[in-house]
C-alpha cells in the first residue's frame, strides 16, 4: 500500500503551547520522511526531515520522531507563535521511490 | 541557485482551450514531479519524469492530460480541452535523484482557473 494517514485535520493552539501532528503510512520501504509547511497561496516548504536510520530529529522549536517499526511519525512545535499557523503535510516516498506520498494535512491555527 | 521555476504563476483559460504549464527543475535535478491541489485539499501526486522518459504517471487522468520532460527546456504539463473541475494549484517539484531518500523542492505552482 502507499497510503499516509494525518491526524488531527485542525488543530488550533494557545500561543506559546505545543502541537503535535501524527502520521501513519504503510509501505514498508519507505525510508525518508518529510514534513512541509503551506501558507496560504504559497508553495509548500520543507520545514524538517528524517530518515529511517534515526528516530528523532530537532531544530530549533520543530522536532520530528519517527517509530519505523509501527510505521508512524510526529512533528513536534514547541513554544508556538502566530507565524507558524499554516497548513502541515507529512510525506513519505512510495512506490518504490516514484512518488513523495502526502498526508491530507492538518490547518494549525495558533492564536493569541 | 533559483529553485524550481514554475510559469505562468496564474492562468486562465476558457472551457475547451489548452493549458500548458512549465516546470524548470533546480539545478543539477533531473527528476521531476506534478502535484495537483483543489482548494483546500492535499497535494495529489500526477507524473514522475526523467529527462525524455515518464517514469511513473499512475496519477494522472487519462484523457486531456499529458507530461512531458525533453532533453533541452522545462517540463511541460499539457491539458487539453480544459474543464471546470480543472481549476486547481498545480506544483511541480524536484530532486537530484532517484532514490527514497532525497529531499524535493516545490516551485511556487501555476494557479489555473477555468472559466
């Protein structure tokens, strides 16, 4: 299967906390993990990676785990501030490498 | 180093007219890819392509719409006879190679609007 489950679909935040967003997939190759961030109207960045061979990666207030052996991994944003409210994706590469595979994405919402 | 360059930025066309949307990869990236995304939904995968070679178009529609990648210029996304439903966000994205562990760069994406 090259399916990638996103939950929570929204999610809005208090200014200063935490937000967690979880991804599943399913294709067992998979090995590289990449979360974009979309602001409205604009193209989607990659904020943070990881790959297969760790199962954590931080930068700065973004951190990402990664649980290979259940086939999920998280995005985590400390300290949240009004500029990170945007549209989230998760992506994995599937079909043997022939597609980056998106998650329906979450609306982060951090209000003040 | 410009990014993945992507033109027009915003089209529209008629109902039966033809769009034509350009994709030039980053440097050094040979491999190339098209995303459609409606409002407000997620980024749906169309076509992987090689320089003169479709490599995977498992998302694409199978009629109106076609890719192509030459050995000399950008990629092409071709729609024929527009509708309605193809008003979208249409990206493409690049990487410098084939592998399931490479990063991919989005360009800024053609908005088509289809009246």
């Amino acid at each position: 299967g090259e399916n990638v489950e996103q939950h929570p679909s929204t999610l809005s935040v208090q200014e200063g906390d935490s937000a967690v967003i979880k991804c599943t997939y399913s294709d067992s190759a998979s090995n590289y993990f990449p979360w974009y961030k979309q602001e409205l109207g604009k193209r989607p960045q990659l904020i943070i990676d990881i790959r297969s061979n760790v199962g954590e990666k931080k930068d700065q207030r973004i951190a990402v785990t990664l649980n290979k052996t259940a086939k999920h991994f998280s995005l985590h944003i400390t300290e949240t501030q009004p500029e990170d409210s945007a549209v989230y994706f998760c992506a994995a590469w599937t079909g043997g490498g022939n597609k980056l595979t998106f998650g329906t994405g979450t609306q982060l919402k951090v209000e003040l | 180093n410009a990014g993945v360059m992507q033109n027009p930025r915003h089209l529209v066309r008629r109902r039966g007219q033809e769009a034509r949307l350009r994709c030039s990869p980053m440097k050094g990236h040979s491999h190339v890819y098209w995303y459609r995304q409606l409002p407000e939904e997620g980024l749906k995968f169309m076509v992987y392509l090689q320089k003169e070679n479709i490599i995977d178009e498992s998302g694409m529609p199978k009629e109106r719409f076609s890719a192509e990648f030459p050995k000399e210029g950008p990629s092409i996304l071709r729609i024929q006879q527009v509708v309605r439903g193809d008003s979208a966000a249409y990206f493409c994205a690049s990487s410098p190679k084939s592998s399931m562990n490479t990063e991919a760069f989005f360009g800024q994406g053609t908005r088509l609007t289809v009246v």
